[in-house]
C-alpha cells in the first residue's frame, strides 16, 4: 500500500492523498478516478485547476510527462488523453501546441503518425471556424514533412472539403481536395481512388461555372475512364464533361453529349437512381446547346437528329426548335422568349459586344434568309437581322469563309450572293446519271462483239443488277439512268 501526495499534469494542479494497491507511476486523472484503477480511497482533494490546462506551463507539464513513458503503447494512449482534452476545450492555442509537440523530434515517428491520424478524424467535433484554422495550420506545419503523413494529410482535407462544401465555399473544397497527391509513389493508389477524387474536384469547381480548373482535371480522368467499370463514376464524369463544353462555348460538342446522356436506358445505376426528369434535362441542354451552336451543315444535322426524337415535343422550348429545324426568321419576341430559359454563360457578352445568343441568332437568321433570297444588299441584310450592315457583311464573309454558308460577296455592288446546296446535289446526280450511262454503253458493245454467249450475258445483267433491282425494280438497266435523272 503507498500514501502519496501529487501532481496530475493533464487537468493542472491536484492536492491530494491516494491510497493505492499498486506502486504510484504517472497517471492521468481520467486514469487514476477510472473503477479498478488500484485507488482505494482518497484522504483529502482539492481540484485547483479546471479539466482543460490553460497554461504553456501545464501543456509542457503534459508532454512531458508523456514522452517519459517507456512503453509505446502507453504513451500513445496518455497522448491520446492529452488530445481528448484538447478537443474538448475547442482551444485553437492548445490544438496548435498539440499538433506543435507530436510533429516535433521528440514524438516517434510512428507515435506521431497514429496521434496525427486521430487528431484528423476528430476534427470533426471542433467548431467549423476552429476547425478551419486548426486544419490549415496543421496543414502548414506538415508541409516539410507531406511524404511521412499522407494518409494523415488526405484525411485532413478530405475534412475541411466536407466542412466547405456544406458552406457551399465549393471552389474553396475543390482546392483543398487539389493538394492531394494522387501520383504518389509511398502508398499505393488505385485507379478507382484517382478518377472519384479527380471527378469530385472537376464537379465542384463546375458549381462555381469555373470550367478552366475543372477541364484540368476532368482530363485527367479521361485517361482512368476508358478502364472504369464503375458505371455511376462514368456518368458523372460524363455529365462533367458535357458541362465543361457548354461553359467553354463548344455547343455543338457538349449538345452531342447531352443527348448521349439523354439516352440512357437504365433506370438504376450502382446507388443511384436516374429518373425522368434528369433525362429530360439533359435532352432540353441539347436541344438549348444546339440552337446555340455555329450555324452550318453540322448543326443542322443535329437539328434534324432533336427534331425527330419524339420526346423533344413535350419540351417548353419545342416551338423554337422547330422554327431553327425548319430554317424559318426568328423574330424578337420568339428570342427574347428562348433567352429566359438560358443560363448566365449561354447570355455572357462577346468581345464584340454581342452576346452569345445575340451572335446565335444573326447566324440563324442569315442562314435562313440564304434559303429565301437569291441576293440581297447589305442594306437590306442587315435591317432584316437588325443589325448594321458592315456587321452583316463581316458575319457573312466569316460564315462563307469557315463553309457554313455558300455564297459570294460583290462588295462594288455592295450585294451577298447565295448559292443553293440544292444545285452542288443537281450536279452530283449528274455525274451518277453519266456514269450508269456509260456503264451501260460498254454492256452494249460488249454485248454486240458476242464476248459473251446469250446465257453469260443474262447471268452478267443479273449480277450487276441484283442489289439495286432489290431497292428500285427498273425494267432494265437503261431505267437506271432514267432514274437519276429524274
């Protein structure tokens, strides 16, 4: 049995007399008034100082009393007792000497890991301020040492993301999640691990339209995705992807992504649920990213693509759809209507001072006017786009140009000339017409110098002849000349 007086350096000073069935070593006080803790009864106690030390004095007191400890196991759990405490208090000044003192040369490496792994995971219980400056100070303080605590460092900002992300501080969580070192060669990464952590940053930098830094990324992924069989992190990173187009003005690229999302046939993948309304969004991006696009024979395919796809016509922006299919002038208030279902990127001012719908629409309607006029002044070209008609020309001259228009420009006359696809389609029949025709004149020399008996000759017919009589069933083979022609 011992009588002792002492000193319990983690809750400050203690005047007390223990008497114990065991010899007195370093005890904390949770320790010492634990059941079974080998204290029988006390002969007087008188708590000087409150549960969370206050002092540098105290805190050194603390560690030193927990680096004496011989034995690793019990020093990690009288450390761990010094955290709880230092949790507890909420105490920014305590937490940093906490963080301070395991980082130092005096702490094992080990010892420090394993206190640092679940000082990370308890951050958590901190108030979020606190936890933001404690979290960027441990952060700092690691930094010299990043390859030694990795694991500790990728729970550290896994935590502060989280605590950003449900502030809604979304790019502020992207960069945080940025500093994890996915290329790192002490720890072993799969690939599953890198693509999630890669599309996560991509997605949260998208809530702030912030495509550059999240283009960075997503690119990233593109060379894990091809080996993904994780069905739920493909769409997402689809999804980002259709998004970074639409954000960098690729709107022919992102519609076709769009619409590729809008296909999707299951209703379940892995967790998630994908219902109709989300399908259904994605088709109305397609259809709004189309209309938006350059106009041309590219975009016009795709209108033709939307334009049948039954489930466009329950869409609130059908009617203009149909209108751009069907290449018809759109007046103001039929843009001004579309324009209050665009996005702020899809309004955003060009560096000419117009804006992207604005620019949009011009090209669409010049188009259209091609399909009515045979020529047209610039005067008049640009009244009927309501525009100046120097831009009428510029804009004309730049869609000639790329291939999206055909025509010519008289600029003595101060006249646009359009040409009609119809007559480059007049001349490509043509030249079938004239090659079916002299296929069949050389059938009837050969026929004529008995080459070929009456039997080779009806077998050579039938062979040609087969697979287009199966499509158009001509009476004979001068028909097929008569039908290109038509």
């Amino acid at each position: 049995m011992h009588h002792c007086e002492g000193r319990c350096a983690i809750v400050g000073t203690w005047h007390a007399t223990f008497v114990l069935d065991a010899p007195l070593w370093y005890k904390s006080a949770e320790e010492l008034l634990k059941p079974g803790s080998g204290l029988r009864k006390f002969v007087g106690f008188q708590k000087l100082a409150t549960l969370n030390p206050k002092t540098s004095v105290q805190m050194e007191s603390a560690f030193a009393s927990a680096s004496a400890i011989g034995d690793q196991r019990q020093k990690i759990e009288e450390y761990k007792h010094i955290l709880s405490s230092v949790i507890a208090s909420n105490d920014v000044v305590q937490a940093k000497k906490f963080i301070d003192h395991i980082l130092s040369d005096d702490v094992p490496l080990v010892v420090s890991r394993q206190l640092l792994q679940t000082f990370a995971q308890e951050l958590g219980r901190l108030e979020p301020e606190n936890q933001k400056e404690i979290a960027h100070y441990t952060l700092h303080q690691i930094q010299p040492r990043v390859v030694s605590f990795e694991e500790q460092v990728l729970v550290i900002r896994e935590k502060l993301a989280e605590l950003y992300e449900s502030e809604q501080l979304w790019s502020k969580a992207a960069q945080m999640l940025s500093g994890i070192d996915l290329d790192s060669g002490m720890r072993v990464i799969d690939d599953k691990f890198r693509m999630t952590k890669c599309v996560q940053i991509a997605r949260l930098y998208l809530e702030d339209d912030d495509a550059v830094n999240a283009e960075a990324f997503i690119n990233k992924a593109s060379f894990l995705v091809s080996n993904s069989q994780h069905e739920v992190l493909n769409l997402q990173y689809k999804v980002c992807y259709a998004r970074i187009l639409d954000l960098k003005r690729k709107f022919l690229e992102a519609a076709l992504r769009y619409y590729d999302i809008s296909q999707i046939e299951k209703r379940q993948i892995g967790d998630e649920v994908i219902d109709e309304d989300a399908l259904e969004q994605a088709l109305a991006a397609a259809v709004t990213c189309t209309i938006l696009a350059a106009a041309g024979p590219q975009r016009s395919r795709v209108l033709a693509t939307l334009y049948k796809d039954e489930r466009c016509s329950r869409l609130k922006i059908y009617p203009i759809l149909q209108k751009v299919y069907l290449e018809r002038i759109l007046r103001k208030p039929e843009i001004d209507a579309f324009s209050e279902e665009l996005k702020a990127h899809q309004k955003a001012i060009l560096p000419d001072n117009v804006t992207v719908l604005d620019r949009a629409m011009i090209e669409h309607n010049l188009l259209s006017a091609s399909k009515l006029y045979t020529n047209i002044s610039f005067g008049e070209l640009g009244t009927l786009l309501g525009i100046a008609p120097h831009k009428a020309e510029k804009i004309a001259s730049r869609m000639i140009c790329e291939d999206r228009m055909r025509g010519s420009i008289d600029q003595v006359e101060a006249v646009i000339h359009f040409e009609d696809d119809n007559e480059e389609l007049q001349q490509w029949d043509e030249q079938i017409f004239g090659l079916c025709q002299a296929l069949n004149d050389v059938l009837d020399t050969m026929a004529k110098k008995g080459d070929m008996t009456k039997e080779q000759k009806k077998n050579e017919d039938t062979t040609m002849w087969t697979q287009p009589m199966r499509t158009h069933p001509f009476n004979g083979r001068h028909d097929v000349a008569r039908f290109l022609a038509t």
